[in-house]
C-alpha cells in the first residue's frame, strides 16, 4: 500500500492511505474522511451502556455545579467511535 496524501494547507493534509511512524512531522493536521462528530447523544448513550452511574457525564444539572461547568464526554466514548462505530 502506498501512502498517497494532498497538501490542502501549509501543514494541513488529507490522506487516503496510512503512513509509517516515520512520515509524520510534529504539527501537521491530517484529515480523514468521512468525519464524525461526538455528540451529547451518543455521550449519553455510550455511558449508560457502560454503566457508569456518575451524572457528571450525563446529568447537565449537576454538572453545571463541577469544577468543569458542563457535562463530560465519558473517556472510552470517542476510543469507541473510532474503533467501532462501523461495527455496531
């Protein structure tokens, strides 16, 4: 496999092909295609199917009182996006 890419950008590419370890340059932004989006939903429905009971990650109410002043997105919600979401 050939590792094909188009500079979009100073610094910017998007790629149709991977690159080895030693292609990449500290700084450069590659885009993939199709793109994808987390969103409250899919936040919400991941950390309930996991379980976890905290409402830090889906209670807004609650939230708003954190440190962080809004929900958080669950750690394993975007690992799960990129490695499953054409699986499931």
């Amino acid at each position: 496999m050939v590792a094909t890419m188009q500079e979009i950008a100073p610094g910017r590419y998007r790629e149709s092909f991977g690159r080895y370890y030693e292609d990449f340059t500290i700084g450069d932004i590659y885009e993939h295609r199709p793109g994808r989006t987390v969103t409250e939903n899919d936040n919400i429905w991941f950390t309930l199917l996991t379980m976890n009971t905290h409402p830090l990650h889906f209670d807004n109410a609650y939230a708003e009182k954190s440190e962080f002043g809004k929900a958080l997105v669950n750690s394993w919600t975007p690992r799960k996006t990129l490695a499953f979401d054409g699986w499931i």
